[in-house]
C-alpha cells in the first residue's frame, strides 16, 4: 500500500512545504507549521473555465445603483452602511456567546416577511434552533433552515432554493469533500469561503458567513479570509454587561470603523439609539480620576467616560494597565506629561479605563485621558458639565481633531455646558450654551484646573 503523503501547512497563511522548518516560509510566522494530508487531483476551483475570457472597456459597462436591503434593526443597517446588497459577502466574527447566532437570527425573521431567507446550521440541530427562535419570540414568517455541514450539499441546495440571503453558521464547521483534512482547518475554512463567495457573486445571493475568533480576538483562520468577503464585522461584548458593540474593519458598500450598539435582553438584541446616554447613565458627577471624552465613531461623536487611578507603585516597576485605551500610548502620554507639563509618574502605577467596554483607539482621546490622570494625582475632580476631546502631540502640542463641531453638538444635547478642545478647533462663533476652552499646549490644559 502506497504511503500516504503529507506536507506541512502554515495555520497564519496557508502556504505548505514539503519538510517541517521553525518558520513559515510564506510569512515568516514561527512555529505554525503543522502536518497534514496533501491533496490529490484538482479541487474543483477552475469550474467554468471552459471559455476563453473576453476583454471589456471599463467606460462601456454598464453599472446599476445597489439596492440596500434593511435587516430590521436600524444599528445592524448603520454598521452595514444601510442594508445588505444583492451579491455581498459578509463576515461577522465575535466571542462565543456574545449574540451573533441571535443577531442573525433576528434580522433574518424580519427579513423573511419579504424576502426568501435560508439559516444553515452547522453547529446547532433544528430543535435548537427553533427553541431559540420561540425563546425570542419571533414571528419566523417563510424562514428556512438547513441543518449540514457538507459545502457541496450547502451549495445544491442553495442553488435549487434560491433564496435572496443565506446565513452560514458557521465557516469554521463546514468541510468540502475535495480536501481530506478536517474542518476548521486552514485549508476547508478557506476553500468553503472561497467557494461560497463565488457562489454569492454568481447567483446574486446574500451570503453571511459567521466566524469564530482567536484568544486574541482575531477571526480564526487564514487571513485571506477577510480578504475574499466584502464585509468584515467584529461582534465585541463583555459577558458581564448588557452591551454589545458591532463595528465595521472592511465593509465595500459602506463606511468602515462605524459602530453599532445593541442592549441583550431576555428577548434578543435590541438596538441603542442613543449609546453616549446609555454609557454615561452610571456618571455620579464630580469625582477625581474621571473625564468625560466626546469620541467619533464613524460617523457618530459618542460621549464615554474616562477613569484613571494613580497609586504609589509597591514595586521597582510601576504597572502601567488600561482597559479599552491602548497601552503603549498610556505610557507614551505619561511621558509627554512628565516632559511638557512637569508631571512625573515614574513612581506612581497608573490604570486607566474606558467605561461601558467601548475600545477606544482614536488618538482624540488624549486629553482626557492626562486630564483624568493629572485629576487623580491632584485627588481634584473636573467639572460635572465638562467635556473634553484633542490629540496630544510628543512636543505637547494639542492637535485637532476631525469632525469637532459634531463633538460640540452632541456634547451640548446631553447637558454639558463646558468642552475643553483644541484652538485648531475652536468654532469661529460662540455656541449659545457651551463655554468653549481652547489650548494649544498641554501645559495650558493642565493649568486650567490646578
């Protein structure tokens, strides 16, 4: 009996070698080589290719408007960049049990009142998912479902059915019976992905993958998954909040980086129309440590509070640790702090917290993060209706930041009658409720609340 061969396959990129070596070749990755089975004989992806492919002119084809298709919930719709598109191939990665199952589950019930819906289940039977959707209370309406995770029967099927959108629950339980390694691996993750977006671009359906992610918090698998899809979401949530944020890392039909905000409740997702309300509901006011930032998300300024605890280090290297605010730019504004404004943390641990889980990664939100540190050095609060927002520069100098009278508005809907911002932004005619602070340098900042 002839020996079965085999090779050894990066599980980053996917690329293969015949020997085991330390580092992928294909992407310089350590140690993610593991051993499988090669694959013999053609894996069916150049069906079709029969006729010779004809040149066109870019200027004579002909385009049509896209059409959105609502999913029923207004904050999905936002992320989405309006709705779904006939043809459009979306990802939607997130931690297990955070609600992606519910999510689309949800919109397809609504959706199906309209229009031909199909739900594959890969890791759930049909009684469970039907116990889901009574737990939900949803009207299923001609929603359909299709218990299976073999690709070539998902396809038949999809192809007899028909329908205007397909949900894939998900990518990672799927196999195609050309590959003989098992499923979630890098090889069928990609190979049923690939297969399935060609299908959609084909057909015209819509086709909405669901992924799982890495410890890290990336979509597992290889990398080309998100580059064969045309939408790519990240489902982030705490398991011990209500919460749960939907934002957009690539989406073709619309913007990305928009954010949505759902609250889980005993009948599923729903959304939140007003999420700087929701997350500033625990707001007591005054208090030292704690800064209220008007960040931009998307297209949505989004008021957070942000908290910072300073405490004498116990210890010959302060701890420098923060939660939903990257932390080497903590440690880079602390340096700022000490070199522009005479602050010193070096013996001091320093923990800062965005509030509500919201990541914020905008570098807008420096200002009130040193203004909330420099308020619990000073054990000395900020003012209850202050708002601040502006990038803090390695010279001290306090940056614009876009969009800054969408901040101002919104900061002033909810009440607050001051904002700290930079001079770059500082609008040409006062604002009727709001006092405006313009700086230019930190150290003018931090003078203004000794």
């Amino acid at each position: 009996m002839a020996k079965t061969k085999t090779v050894y396959a990066c599980t980053e990129c996917g690329a293969s070698t015949p020997k085991w070596q330390g580092q992928c070749p294909g992407c310089g990755a350590w140690n993610t080589l593991v051993e499988t089975l090669a694959e013999s004989g053609t894996l069916g992806r150049f069906s079709g290719m029969g006729k010779s492919p004809t040149l066109q002119l870019l200027s004579g084809i002909r385009t049509k408007d896209s059409t959105h298709i609502p999913t029923g919930m207004g904050e999905f719709d936002r992320v989405l960049g309006g709705g779904l598109v006939a043809g459009q191939v979306v990802l939607i990665g997130g931690d297990p049990g955070v609600g992606k199952s519910t999510l689309l589950l949800q919109s397809l019930a609504y959706m199906s009142a309209s229009s031909k819906a199909v739900y594959v289940s890969g890791e759930e039977s049909a009684e469970q998912v039907a116990l889901r959707a009574l737990r939900l209370a949803l009207d299923l309406g001609g929603l359909e479902l299709l218990a299976e995770i073999q690709l070539e029967r998902i396809i038949a099927t999809l192809e007899a059915a028909r329908p205007d959108i397909a949900v894939i629950d998900s990518i990672q339980t799927l196999y195609s019976e050309n590959l003989s390694s098992a499923p979630g691996s890098v090889a069928q993750v990609r190979e049923c992905a690939a297969q399935l977006a060609r299908f959609a671009k084909q057909s015209g359906v819509i086709v909405v993958l669901i992924g799982h992610v890495t410890k890290e918090g990336a979509l597992a698998g290889p990398r080309v998954l998100e580059h064969i899809v045309d939408t790519v979401l990240y489902f982030e949530g705490d398991t011990h909040q209500s919460f749960r944020l939907i934002r957009a890392s690539k989406n073709r039909f619309g913007a990305v980086n928009e954010l949505g905000v759902f609250s889980m409740t005993d009948k599923g997702l729903k959304g939140v129309a007003n999420p700087s309300a929701i997350f500033l509901s625990g707001h007591t006011g005054e208090a030292p440590g704690s800064c209220i930032l008007v960040a931009q998300e998307g297209s949505r300024p989004l008021l957070v509070e942000i908290q910072a605890l300073v405490d004498d280090a116990h210890a010959p290297s302060p701890r420098r640790l923060s939660v939903g605010v990257e932390q080497n730019r903590l440690a880079m504004l602390l340096a700022v702090l000490h070199r522009h404004a005479g602050i010193a943390c070096f013996d001091q641990d320093v923990f800062v917290n965005a509030v509500g889980g919201v990541r914020i990664s905008e570098p807008a939100a420096d200002l009130a993060v040193l203004l909330a540190v420099v308020s619990s050095m000073r054990d000395k609060p900020l003012p209850k209706a202050l708002a601040v927002f502006g990038e803090v520069g390695l010279a001290g100098e306090v940056r614009p930041a876009p969009r800054g009278q969408d901040r101002l508005r919104e900061a002033l809907r909810l009440g607050f009658t001051q904002a700290m911002i930079p001079k770059a932004n500082a609008p040409k005619q006062p604002i009727q409720g709001i006092e405006i602070i313009a700086v230019d340098r930190l150290i003018d900042a931090v003078a203004k609340f000794r």
